[in-house]
C-alpha cells in the first residue's frame, strides 16, 4: 500500500505540480489509484459465482487482461497527445545533451 503511495507522489514530482497542493492533488490520484481495491473483489466475486471452477478464474484473468490493455492503450494515448516519452533512460539522455545535470 505504501509503495502505491510513493508512485503517486513521484507522479507529483514529475509532473512538477508545486509542493503547496500535492495533497489537493493527490486526492483525485489516490481514488483513481485505489478504485481497483473497490471493484475488482466484485468482479472477482461475480466471476467466480457465475463459472465454475477454472472458468471462472479464465474469465477473471480475461477481465484483468482487458483493463491492463485499457490501461496501456490510455497511456500510449496520452504520450502520443503531449508528445511526451515516458522512457526515464531517453529523458536522462535528452537533459544530458541539452546541458543540464541529471540527479543520480
């Protein structure tokens, strides 16, 4: 749970939001972040009710692959949208010829 934290506060960080409202800001990512906690035991739970053994966790796994593709998908979306890349070694690389030092 904790690390789940940290990785939305480095989010913070990266996308440089000023120090005075990462807690506003960390509100809408942390109920993002947290909704699979909320839903995916129902869906666990339905799943498995309606198919029996292996079939329902097949679908289960299915249900997962799909949001994991969704995900994906709205990622790639969004870099293609900002014309950012994500990649931490080629943004290392691109401060590094632009002159500026890269905290290690």
């Amino acid at each position: 749970m904790y690390a789940l934290q940290a990785t939305h506060f480095a989010i913070l960080v990266e996308g440089d939001y000023p120090v005075e409202t990462t807690g506003t800001v960390a509100i809408p990512l942390m109920i993002i972040g947290y909704s699979g906690e909320i839903f995916m035991p129902i869906v666990a739970g339905a799943c498995l009710d309606h198919w029996s053994g292996t079939d329902g966790y097949k679908v289960l796994f299915r249900v997962d692959d799909c949001w994991v593709d969704y995900g994906y998908n709205l990622a790639k979306s969004n870099e293609r949208k900002t014309n950012r890349d994500f990649a931490p070694e080629e943004r290392n690389e691109s401060k590094l010829a632009k002159g500026k030092r890269v905290p290690e």
